[in-house]
C-alpha cells in the first residue's frame, strides 16, 4: 500500500500521521526484506520508486494545469465582473428607456383616443354628406342611363342600316373587282400577244439591219477603193501638168537668155552661124539645166500635191 493510502485509511480512524508513515515504512521494509531472502533483488523497491517519480510527475502536471485553471477562472471573474458591470449599465439604460418608453406609450394612447374621437366625427359627418352626394349623383346616373339607353338604340339601328348598306357596296364592288380582274387577263394576253409580235417584227428588222451593214460594208471598201484611185490618177496628173509647165517655163526663160546674150553678127550667114552654133550650145547645155531645174522643181511640186491631196482627203 502506498504511503497516501495509509494516510488516509489512519487520518479516517483517527491516528497521527507520523505514526502512520512510520507504520508505511515498516512494512515497506518487512516486504523488502522477504523479497531479498526470496529472490535477492529490489523489484519492490524499484516500482515504488518509480510510482513516486510518476507521482510526482503527475502532481508536477496537475499542479500546473491547476495554475493554468486558476489563471483562466481570474479571467474568466474579471471577464464577468466586466461583463455584469457592463449588464448592470445597460440594464440601467434600458430601465430609462423603459420609462420613456411607457411615458411616450402613454401620451400616444391619449393622442390616439383624441384622433380616433376627432376621426368618428369627421367620418360621420362624411358619411351624410357623401350619403347625399350619392343620392344628387344617382339621380343624375339615372337620368343619364336613360339617356344612353336611347341613344344606344338610336345607334344600333343606324349600325344595321349601315351594315345593310356596307354588304350591298361589298357586294357590287367583289363584282366590279372581278370584272376588271377578267378585263385585266385579257387586256394582258392581248399586250402579251402584240409583244411577242412586236418581239418578231425587231428580230427580222435587226437581221435586215445587220445584212444591210454588210452591204453598207462592203459598197464603202469599193467606194473608198474607187476613191483612192481616182485620187491617185488625179494626183499622178496634176504631177505631169506641174512638170510639163515647169519644163516650158524652164524653156522660155532659157531661150529669153541665150536672145539677150547673143551679139550682133555683121552678115545674115554669121548670124545665122551664130544661130546655129548658139542652138546648138543651147541644145547641149538645156537638157542638164532642165533637168536639174525640173528635179527642184519636182520636189517643190511634189510637196504642193501632197498638201493639196491632204486637203482633198480631209474634205472627204
């Protein structure tokens, strides 16, 4: 047995507690004893030793956790010192609010009482009044009604004259629609027929057209051929009549010459000597003259006609 254990079991019969350990150790010793004459070793002592270091430990963490409880219930106290104190306030808060509350809740009460009397009134003074408008109104409704019931008569009767009168005009005008609906079908078979006739005659005066443009065609190359040559022969003429002009000019002027060169010869045979033999230099020398004159001239002439056949092709 533990020594706590006999503490209690002697501090419960009344027995000193030094007498008690005193009797723990005695026994403690007598069990000791056995065990060494027994076995020869210290088992006993080595548990006990052990549960008193586990005891011990034991007591170490429970005396902890034991300050740790005793630092959370002083928090815990302050918390609800703070908290009670706090309640207390607010209790005292709403204690006043309480009586303003019912104080407020009290002038209302009287207030209401005074509006609810005053709204009584007012509403049955309304009542009659309104009770009497009604009346001025329904007789007037009622005046009304008969009113509309005789116009709502009146406009029924006008509906079906009306409505007699819409179906005759919707009947005769369904008829004038279908006549002109027929009158439209024929009117357009007649279009389409004078179209596709219309259609037929452009076909045949567009091939008349185009063989007529062919012969057009063909007349103008000839006309234009038949022109060209006219113009050409023209040309070619005019070219002959400018040289041979020219080539008689060329001859007069030479012969003006050779007459106002020629000296007087005293006798008729050395004039008629001198004729001859200055014809017959003449005769030598014009021909190269003449040529070179008339191939000056021809290029001048040439030019003169080719301005002149411009112009002519121009006009044309």
């Amino acid at each position: 047995m533990e020594p706590g254990n006999y503490c209690r079991l002697y501090s419960a019969e009344k027995i000193p507690v030094s007498k008690a350990i005193a009797l723990y150790v005695r026994e403690l010793l007598e069990e000791l004893l056995e065990e060494v004459e027994e076995s020869g070793s210290f088992s006993t002592l080595i548990k006990l030793i052990e549960n008193n270091t586990s005891r011990e430990n034991n007591e170490r963490d429970i005396l902890v956790d034991y300050e740790k409880v005793q630092e959370a219930v002083k928090s815990f106290r302050k918390t609800l010192r703070e908290f009670t104190i706090a309640r207390n306030r607010e209790m005292e808060a709403l204690k006043a609010q309480l009586i303003t509350l019912r104080m407020e809740k009290e002038k209302l009460e009287f207030k209401n009482e005074l509006e609810t009397q005053y709204a009584s009134g007012w509403e049955k003074a309304q009542c009659e009044q309104s009770s009497l408008r009604c009346s001025i109104i329904l007789k007037g409704l009622n005046t009304s009604l008969q009113d509309w019931l005789i116009r709502g008569k009146n406009e029924r009767r006008v509906a079906r004259e009306i409505e007699a009168f819409l179906k005759q005009n919707i009947l005769a005008n369904e008829n004038a629609a279908e006549r002109w609906r027929n009158r439209y079908n024929q009117e357009i078979k007649a279009y389409e027929t004078k179209n596709n006739k219309l259609r037929s005659d452009i076909k045949m005066k567009l091939n008349r057209l185009e063989m007529l443009e062919d012969k057009f065609k063909s007349r103008q190359e000839f006309i234009d051929a038949y022109l060209a040559e006219k113009e050409a022969k023209r040309v070619q003429k005019e070219k002959e009549d400018y040289r041979r002009n020219c080539s008689i000019k060329i001859q007069s002027w030479w012969r003006g010459v050779m007459l106002s060169n020629e000296e007087p010869s005293p006798s008729a045979s050395s004039s008629l000597a001198g004729d001859s033999g200055s014809n017959e230099e003449g005769k030598t020398h014009t021909p190269v003259l003449c040529s070179t004159l008339v191939g000056v001239n021809h290029h001048k002439g040439d030019s003169a006609l080719n301005k002149s056949s411009r112009n002519t092709n121009t006009g044309i």
